[in-house]
C-alpha cells in the first residue's frame, strides 16, 4: 500500500511540474508576442509622425522659396496645415505607445515644428527665412529615443 502512495504521490508532483512549466512557458510566450504587437505598432506610428514632420518642413521650405521667387504659396502652406493636422493627431498615439525618453524628444520635435510653423506663416516682402536646422537637430533626438525605445542597437550616427 505504501508502494502505491508514492507511486500516486510521484504522478501527482509530475503532473504539476509539467503544468507549472508548460503555464510558464505559455505566460512567456504571450509577453513576448505581445511585446512584439506593441513594437511594431511603435514603429508605425513612430515612422508616421516623422513622416509628417518632414511634410511640414517640406511644404514651409516650399512656401518659403516660392515668396522670395515672388509666386503664389498658399498651395505649400495649404499643405503644411494638413500635415500640422495629421501631426498633431499623430502625436496623441506616439505619446500613448512611447516611453518617457521619446515622448520628450518628441515634445522638443514639436516646438521646434510649431517655430517653422511660425516663421512660414509669416507674409513676408520676399525674404522669407526659415531655419530647419533646430528641428533636425530635434529628429535626430527623437531617432535616437525612438531607436532606444524600441530597442534597436545602432552604431550609425545620423547627421
């Protein structure tokens, strides 16, 4: 009878074992795809609202170069108020996915977007001078927090 007590003591400690292991394995599983569904989301939206800002430089680097040719800009600076609209949705999602470091950078990003912003909405004699330089500046911070956010190693430095 002893015999048959360990024997049924032995199966019992085997069947837990295996449920704890295999109840391990599947909570780390489910970390790791949901890790994964929440970074690729990141990259998204990251990839998104630079997209956008490098929109809104574009269209006021437009609407800059046509007022010192003397043409008509309200088509650059229509397009920039659209891609300030999409940005400024965009920037409610990134702030919601990222961590602390990008969303930082981030709010940088836009100061530096909203003094572009500024300086292209200006009506000017023909000299307008817009300079994207801090913005730049800004997205390479915001490159390197979203990288760091999403754990991407990189050893290239962007300029």
């Amino acid at each position: 009878m002893a015999t048959q007590i360990f024997t049924l003591v032995g199966v019992l400690i085997g069947a837990l074992t295996s449920y704890f292991a295999t109840a391990v394995a599947e909570r780390a599983k489910f970390r790791r795809e949901m890790t994964t569904r929440w970074d690729e989301r990141k990259l998204d939206t990251y990839i998104e609202y630079v997209t956008c800002i490098k929109e809104i430089q574009r269209a006021a680097m437009d609407a800059g170069r046509a007022r010192d040719q003397e043409t008509d800009a309200s088509g650059a600076l229509e397009k920039m108020e659209e891609s300030e609209n999409r940005r400024s949705i965009l920037f409610e999602t990134f702030v919601l996915l990222s961590d602390d470091e990008a969303a930082t950078a981030a709010h940088a990003v836009n100061q530096r977007t909203w003094e572009l912003l500024k300086q292209a909405r200006i009506p000017s004699n023909g000299t307008a001078e817009l300079h994207p330089i801090p913005l730049v500046q800004a997205l390479n911070v915001l490159h390197a927090a979203a990288r760091s956010d999403l754990t991407i190693s990189s050893s290239i430095t962007v300029r």
